[in-house]
C-alpha cells in the first residue's frame, strides 16, 4: 500500500534554522553553517550536507519516504490473526 505523504511545512527557527514539519509532527531540520546546510531527520539522524537551501529541504522531503507504514502492518497482521 503506498501513502501519500503531506507537504512539509518549514518555519525559519533561526538565521541559520529552518525547521520542519508534517502533519503538525516534527519532521525534522536544516542548519547552515557558514559553509553548508546540514539536514538531519526526525530522529536527529543525519540526511546529508547541501550547498543550497533548495537543496537541503528537499533533501529532507525525500528521506523517510516509505511506501508502507510500519503501523498499518503491525496493525494488519494482528487483525489477520485475530480472523484466523
């Protein structure tokens, strides 16, 4: 099943921190500094570094990206097994 993610929606933190969400939860951030814009994901780990901005959001937009949700598998196979 594939999902269809929203938009991120970026709010600048600070000069140098723009921030990230999605769906109203965090998603995760870019950092320029002085040299690059460092991307890092929800979970603080390291995307990548970027020479633009442009760059770096999408980046983050495209990592993470997964056609199946963890959950809605979990949820699945216990209701498969609760039938059988």
């Amino acid at each position: 099943m594939s999902i269809i993610h929203e938009p991120l929606n970026w709010k600048q933190a600070d000069d140098d921190v723009h921030v990230a969400t999605r769906g109203g939860e965090f998603a995760g951030f870019v950092e320029f500094d002085g040299r690059a814009h460092l991307v890092r994901d929800n979970h603080g780990t390291e995307v990548g570094s970027f020479p633009t901005l442009a760059d770096a959001r999408r980046a983050l937009e495209g990592a993470g990206r997964s056609t199946k949700h963890p959950l809605r598998l979990t949820l699945r196979r216990r209701l498969r097994r609760a039938r059988a």
